[in-house]
C-alpha cells in the first residue's frame, strides 16, 4: 500500500502565519489560489490541549476545502507525520510582501 502524501502548508491570513497538515494541496479552480483540502490534526495532541491547535480544528471543522491566495503561501512541504497545527503572529520587522499578479486577460476595451 502506498502512503499518500503529506503536507504542511504555511500561509498568511489576517498579519498571522498558520501552519497546517493536508493531504492534498494544488491548483485551484479559482483564479489566483491554491487549494487546501484533507486537513490532518496531531493525533498526540488530543491528550494534552493546545490552545494554539484547539483553535485551528474549531476554526476548520466544517471545512472540506479552502482557497488561499497564491500571494499568501509561504511554504509547502511534503513531511511523513502531522505535526502540530499553529497560528502565529508574523516577526516583528517581517519583510513580507505580496507577489504581484498579473491576470492572464487583457482589459476589456469599450466599444460604444
């Protein structure tokens, strides 16, 4: 039996880094993002509680998928176990800039 593959994703959302694990990330069908679904929890830290992961799996558990901007991903991974999920806020003095996108449409010209 093969494993299937493992990731741990590092995004920004709202001036936080979060850190999760997914069994699947990829392209998306929305313009501009990367999906995100399959989300795994450390097994571990069920016994001891972890504020930090306590809030991921209630802040992702109705979530099958979700989007996040291409701009937003710092880091993909491919790791052999879960880890712990994290959020954290981005370092003081954080150099972090968004990747300017270019859509792949010209704009439309009016042709009264």
């Amino acid at each position: 039996m093969v494993a299937r593959p493992l990731y741990r994703i590092a995004f920004i959302n709202q001036g936080k880094v979060y850190e999760v694990y997914a069994r699947h990330v990829g392209g998306s069908g929305i313009m501009g993002f990367v999906e995100v679904s399959g989300l795994e929890f450390d097994a571990r830290a069920s016994v001891v509680v972890d504020p930090g992961e306590e809030a991921l799996r209630q802040e992702f558990a109705r979530v099958k998928r979700f989007h996040v901007p291409m701009h937003a991903v710092i880091r993909v991974d491919e790791v052999e176990q879960v880890g712990q999920a994290k959020v954290r806020d981005l370092p003081e003095g954080a150099n972090v800039t968004p990747f300017p996108l270019v859509s792949g449409r010209p704009p439309r010209e009016d042709r009264s």
